[in-house]
C-alpha cells in the first residue's frame, strides 16, 4: 500500500456569526469561579451581528437542533427570545437564578469555527437528524480547569429555548474517562502511540485526486502521518437526547467544522481496559 502523508486542516474561518457581549452582562463564565478570557470586539462584528438580527430565522430552523443553534449562537435577538428568563443556573450544586438584564450573549463554538460529538456507536449517529428529538445540551469542556459548562436545549411547542445551565466537575461527566482519555491521546505522543490499533481502518481524500477518496488499511506506524488536526484543552460539545452517555466499548468521537464542510471522524474500541483507535475518516 502506498504511503501518502498529509494533513487535514480545519482552516481558520472569516467569522460570519460573531457579535458582542454587554458589557454590563454577565455570561455563565462569569457566573462560575473562573471567568473565561473574551475576544475583543470589534465594529466590524458589530456590524455583522446587526446585519444578521434583521433576518428573521427560518421556521424550518425548529426542526433540527444543528439549524437552530447556529443561529441561537449568532442572532442576539433571536437568543434574548429564546432564552427562559431567569435562567436557572446549578454551579457546582449551588442553585441560583439570573435575571434577564444580567445575562450575556453566549456564542459558544462560533468563534473557534468547529464543534465536536461523540457517539456510541454508528447508529447513534443518526439522532442528529432526527427531527423527533426534543432534548440537547451543549457543553463546554474545559480540560486545564476540569470543568463542564451545560447548556441545556429543549423544544416547547415545537420551539427550541435554552432553559438552564449546570456547572459541575470534569469528574462528574457522564463520560469523564473517555475524554481525559482523549485529551491524553491528542497531547501526550507517548499515549497515542499505544493506543492505535495494529491495523485502522482509513478513509480520506486522495492527495493527488481532488475528486477520489483513499480507502484501506494503515498500519499502527502510519495512522500519525495520516491524523487530522485534533482540538484539546477546550472542546464545544453537543449531546442530543435526554439520556446520559451509556456504557460502551465504543466511541466515534467526531469533529465538525462550521463552515468548511470538512470533517473528522475517530472510532475509538476499548480493549484490554484500554481506548484504542480503531477506525479514521477524514
């Protein structure tokens, strides 16, 4: 088989949904202990966040969560209506409410340009586009400062509005092992080294054919020269449905740009105690 090495980027994105936060609101991050660093405003984004508030969202946005939280995220208006005042607010077990002229808006993934998923298997992956679904909640990850920040979605009379946000430790997510585990694997080259199966599965695009896709094996020794730029530290993840993760021996962990259409797909298998990659797509 031949070997081809490249590199599948998510290239940084010209922000087409950006906006300012008040300056006199406050976001979950404030809420929480540590308040995250925001990126400058610019007039420029001024600009566009008005541009977009004066477009109307489509309804047909109702149907699927991935429509409607694109424009959740970068229509000020349209999160202000969207949001169920006061919102409820679990940091780390401590309850509170914060009223409406207290709150910020939040643009979650927008300004890093992609998202990430993470199902239990193959199948799991069609919940996305199931327009039955009536629960999500999106999560930031923050691996330096073990902490979740949860969003919660819910769709009432066929609207989706934010309800409420929990903040709690790394510890407590549902699926803490597997994602230190995958913060590990993207960081530490000594753990990614041992947990890449003897033979992977690979599909990617042809280096030498903008129009063909390359499919086969890879041996364990060339899956790194194959691996598509990871994010770490800090992950903006989507969970769709009301139940936890469940237990399984696999996960497909998957990264989403917001505007490239470029994509990358891990399958990761536990094995001997341990998560090994099994499975890429790019």
């Amino acid at each position: 088989m031949r070997k081809i090495v490249f590199v599948v980027f998510f290239a940084s994105l010209a922000m087409l949904f950006v906006g300012t936060s008040c300056t006199d609101k406050k976001t979950t991050s404030d809420i929480s202990a540590d308040v995250d660093s925001m990126l400058t405003d610019t007039l420029g984004t001024d600009s566009m966040e008005a541009l977009i508030e004066d477009e109307p969202m489509p309804k047909a946005a109702d149907e699927l969560f991935d429509d409607f939280i694109f424009n959740y995220a970068a229509n000020r208006r349209l999160q202000t209506d969207r949001t169920d005042y006061p919102v409820n607010v679990d940091t780390y077990g401590k309850l509170s409410k914060v009223e409406k002229c207290k709150w910020g808006m939040e643009h979650f993934f927008m300004r890093q340009g992609y998202y990430t998923l993470v199902f239990n298997s193959a199948r799991q992956m069609d919940v996305v586009k199931d327009t039955a679904i009536s629960s999500v909640y999106v999560e930031k990850i923050s691996f330096k400062k073990s902490r979740v920040e949860r969003w919660q979605f819910k769709r009432v009379l066929g609207l989706w509005k934010m309800l409420g946000v929990k903040i709690m430790p790394l510890a407590k997510h549902e699926d803490a092992s597997f994602l230190r585990f995958y913060n590990n694997f993207v960081t530490d080259s000594t753990i990614q080294s041992v947990s890449i199966a003897e033979s992977v599965s690979f599909s990617g695009p042809d280096p030498e054919d903008d129009f063909s896709r390359m499919t086969g094996e890879l041996m364990a020794e060339q899956v790194p020269a194959f691996l598509p730029w990871l994010p770490s530290g800090t992950l903006y993840n989507i969970h769709y449905g009301d139940q936890p993760y469940q237990p399984s021996n696999t996960r497909i962990f998957v990264v989403r740009g917001i505007a490239n259409g470029l994509e990358a797909e891990l399958t990761f298998q536990k094995r001997n105690g341990g998560w090994m990659l099994t499975k890429l797509n790019t």
